[in-house]
C-alpha cells in the first residue's frame, strides 16, 4: 500500500480544480478553518481560493476535503464512476475578493459532517443575516451555476454544490410554489435577472424590481432544468 495514499488523493483533488478554475490565490496557499474540529475530523480540510479568470468574471469559493477518501482500499480502486469521500464540495462565488465566504464555508461543512441532512440543489439553507436587505435571508444550492460542477479525480468523482444568496423575500416568493418548484424557479429568475451564482450582500431584492413578476412567471411556466424522474442522486446518505 502507498503510504502516501492520503496526500496522493488530496493532491489528485486540487490538480483538478485547477484544471477546471485556474490557479488559485495566492498561489500555494490553502485557507484553513477556524474550527479545529473540521480539521480532527478531515485531516487536511481547508479551503481555496479561485480569482476571477476568462469565462468567469467573479472570485470561486470552495472547500477542499469533503470528497477526501478515509480509507486507503477506497483511495486506491481508482473507480472514476465511483463518489470520493462524501461526493461533495460547497463553493460560493462574490464578485470583488470577501472574507466572509470562508466562514459561511465552515458553516456548511460542519453541518453536513453531523450527518443530519444532505445539502443538495434547490435546497434553502436559513442564514438570517446574509443579506443586508433584511433578515431572514438563505443561501439557495443551485443546480446550474453556470459551470460543470462534476470533478474527476484518482479516486472517483465529486460534485460541487454551489451555493447563492437570496433574500427573505425572494424567499417568501419560492416558497408559495410547492416543493423544491419555488427554488426551481428562484435559480431561474437569478439567472434571468442577472444575479447567477455570485452573491452580492448588499444587492437590492429582486422582488423589488419592475422586471420580477414577469420573470417569475416566465420561470414558472418554462420546463425543469432537468428531469427529476431522471435525475440520478450524485451524493452520499451520511
């Protein structure tokens, strides 16, 4: 067995996303959580930092560990079909360089590691002082941000959830659809809208805005982006 199986699956890992994002910033340099706890229970976890690169005008967020194998027999089947680790990442996006993502970041992970509920697209997250509008605001998982969110690696795939803010009264707005219908039509009225996958704090509610309810509407009627009777789960129960 390679002893050095551990840091072979971690270095697989951010070979590919700076195969996919570019170098991240600063170079050579990883982000480590405030919680130690993260760290106890993914030696290793931190986060990186992507800057703004051609095709993507905003600065990538994302964690670097969650699809980290635990055992040497799974780093080393090499199945590419097979999930790594917990076949996840979280990423969030901002425009101009922020802090604030790292915290959110450790938030996430360390309530996916309880194992309670899986984050996965066009689930709401509650994060009441997100957004400067008004409490009461969420994070939303996108399902299309804008990017491939599968990765590839030595030791399987993953799938970055991406995650956006939203305010209390978009929120408000998605959930008079039933479901996950009104987050379905949330993400498209942000991709309609101009918001994408970036989140903004101090943007204005988009349910403010004279071109809302015509967007609403529109997404409401347009079909999934996906087919949910075909959708096939990419993440692990924990």
């Amino acid at each position: 067995m390679n002893t050095t199986w551990y840091e072979d699956a971690m270095q697989s890992r951010e070979v590919a996303l700076i195969a996919r994002f570019g170098p991240y910033s600063p170079e050579d340099k990883v982000f480590k959580p405030q919680n130690q706890a993260l760290e106890t229970a993914i030696p290793g976890f931190a986060f990186l930092r992507f800057p703004p690169s051609e095709g993507r005008p905003f600065w990538l967020y994302i964690t670097h560990g969650l699809s980290q194998p635990s055992e040497p027999e799974e780093s080393e089947k090499r199945d590419q079909e097979r999930l790594s680790g917990f076949g996840i990442e979280f990423a969030l996006a901002t425009r101009v360089e922020e802090a604030w993502p790292f915290t959110m970041l450790e938030a996430l992970t360390s309530y996916a590691l309880q194992g309670i509920k899986p984050v996965l697209p066009w689930d709401r997250v509650p994060s009441s002082d997100l957004m400067e509008n008004a409490p009461g605001g969420h994070l939303l998982a996108l399902q299309a941000p804008g990017y491939d969110t599968q990765i590839i690696t030595a030791t399987g795939k993953f799938h970055i959830v991406h995650l956006v803010g939203v305010t209390s009264a978009e929120v408000t707005k998605a959930k008079l659809r039933p479901g996950v219908e009104g987050s379905k039509a949330l993400e498209c009225v942000l991709h309609r809208l101009n918001v994408g996958c970036v989140t903004d704090r101090k943007r204005e509610c988009l349910t403010d805005s004279m071109e809302f309810e015509a967007a609403w509407v529109a997404c409401n009627e347009q079909p999934a982006l996906i087919n949910d009777e075909k959708k096939k789960p990419f993440w692990k129960i924990w």
